[in-house]
C-alpha cells in the first residue's frame, strides 16, 4: 500500500517522508499509541515505499510484489508469543540481522508492542539498539510508554499517534470491513478511534445486545429477572459479556455526562437526543453507583470469578439499587 493511501496521522506520514526524503532516518523508531489505529499498517507501507525502485510504492517492481504478497524476507516482524516476547525471538531477530538483506536497500525490523519485552529480552534487545546495523531500520511499537525502560526510550525517536477521526475510521470500516448500516453505526460508536476487530467480528450479534440493555434496567414484570438470567446464560455461552459489561459502563457514563452538562460523544448512542428519559431521570449518585459495580464485576470476571454468577449477581444488585434500595 502507498503511503499516501494510510488512512489517518497524516502529520507522521509527512514526517517520515521528509525524514527519508532528506536521508535522515534514524536508526529506531517508536511509534506510541493504542492499538487499532493503524501504527503497523504504516510500518509496512512505509518499508515499501523506502525500498521500491521508484520510491512511490508503484506495486509492480521486486520489492514492492514481495511485500504485497506478504513474504518479504527483509521486513522482519516480532509479536508477543502469549503475554511475552521471549528471548528465543530476540536471539532469532539478532541471528536475522547478522545477515546481509537480500533484496531491500533498507531493512525494515517492526517489533510489536514492546512493552511486553520480559527482562531477560529486553536486556538482549537493547544490544540491538546500542549497535543497530547500518542496513537496517528498526521501528518498534507501544500503547503504554510509561513500562518501557529509559534506556530504551533514549534510543529511539518517538512518533505519537493520534485516534482516528469519525470519519476516517468510517472510511476504513468501507474499504476493508464492509457492515451492514446498523452493525457499522454500533462499531463507530464504540470503537474509540480504533479499528476493533473484537467489534468488527461480532457486531451483528452486539447489535441485538446492545438493544437489551434498556430492557433489562428498566423490565418490571415480576418474571423478567428469570428470563434475564436466561439471556445471560446465552451469553456467557457465545463469549459475549465483555461486550455487554462494556456497553452497560457506556450507557452509565452517557446518563452522568448528560446530567453533568459534559460536552462529549456519548459511548452507545449516536446522540444525547436519544438518551432514554427514563435512564435521565435516575438520581447521578445512583448511575454513579451503577456503574461502579459495572467495573467491579467486569474486574472480577478478568480475575477469574464465575462468568455467569457474577453476572447474575450484578443484575441483582441493579434490580435493587433502581428500585431504591442502596447496595454496598
């Protein structure tokens, strides 16, 4: 891909251009910013484009069709195996670049989300950075700079990357994720500026999800808390409660920002307009309490607590708290 068909962080594109452009690429980059808004997708164009023939990525000589079919043997990729990037993948990346490249006037080294380096191949990775090879362009990524080491950090020249705008993030859901409208209003809606495949993947389903929120805060025939029970066991079976913990904090935040006069976009639903008036009349302290026992549980299921029961229990205690009765 051409760089100038990046979608988003215009300003870094230009940046690097001018950096090459004026041979003064530096010997690793740091690209920070969260996942999903496209820093490897620009490592990669921008590798491209440094080593095609003609310097425009023109997609037709040696470089450029080993790169658009994805076997490149000088862009070199680390990911975290698990939670790590092991040793045994740094030594693999130093052995790499012992080696002559073979096609690319500049070798292009991405090692993702470095922030997940254990101590032992941090220690061997910052062999690579204190005597980087000449022919070789070492670009790594982060969400998080504050767990990289100093050491690190002074080796590199950081790059800062911004969300995607609405629109650009639109534009990338129509050229590569093609959604029905109402499953691609949703992904807009809660995808922050990034490109959430979680969301992407799932969105028809999180479509129906989201549309039971409403109906499960404010059912009053005496049988709803069964059946809502019963539409949790179903999605705990489909692996969805993440998705509705979220979008249940969501729909908390929206109603306090609403009654707070915050000038925001709302995280599930496309307007304050649209907020329910029943959700607008609930006191703040108790949407404030709602959603902290929202955090809660979603904390206690990534701790490892029964999926279902504490999702039951959740609803018990909103089942109480919304009918006034304060739930500690």
């Amino acid at each position: 891909m051409k760089l100038a068909g990046v979608i988003g962080n215009g300003p870094i594109v230009k940046h690097l251009l001018a950096t090459h452009q004026a041979d003064h690429l530096p010997s690793a980059f740091l690209f920070l910013g969260p996942e999903g808004i496209g820093k490897s997708t620009l490592v990669r164009s921008f590798a491209e484009q440094i080593n095609c023939e003609s310097q425009s990525a023109c997609g037709h000589c040696e470089n450029c069709r080993l790169f658009r079919g994805g076997s490149h043997p000088d862009f070199i990729v680390v990911t975290p195996q698990g939670k790590n990037i092991r040793i045994a993948q740094i030594q693999g990346l130093i052995s790499a670049l012992s080696l002559r490249p073979m096609y690319a006037k500049k070798r292009v080294a991405l090692v993702k989300s470095v922030e997940r380096l254990n101590q032992e191949s941090a220690n061997a990775f910052l062999k690579i950075l204190e005597e980087p090879p000449l022919d070789t362009l070492l670009v790594l990524t982060a969400s998080d700079r504050g767990q990289l080491m100093d050491t690190l950090l002074s080796r590199c020249q950081e790059l800062n990357f911004s969300p995607l705008s609405a629109p650009e993030l639109q534009q990338v859901l129509d050229q590569h994720f093609p959604l029905e409208p109402l499953a691609k209003a949703l992904v807009l809606r809660h995808s922050e500026g990034r490109v959430r495949k979680d969301l992407i993947e799932k969105a028809a389903q999180l479509v129906a999800l989201e549309e039971h929120i409403e109906s499960i805060l404010f059912s009053q025939r005496p049988e709803a808390l069964t059946d809502h029970f019963v539409w949790i066991e179903s999605l705990v079976k489909q692996e969805l409660e993440r998705f509705f913990l979220e979008f249940l904090a969501g729909w908390f935040r929206d109603m306090l920002l609403h009654k707070q006069s915050v000038s925001a976009q709302p995280y599930s639903r496309a307007s304050f307009s649209n907020l329910n008036p029943r959700g607008l009349a609930i006191p703040p302290e108790v949407l404030a309490h709602a959603f902290d026992l929202t955090i809660e549980t979603e904390v206690a299921i990534k701790a490892q607590a029964g999926r279902q029961l504490a999702l039951e229990g959740l609803l018990l205690k909103l089942n109480h708290l919304f009918r006034g009765a304060l739930v500690l």
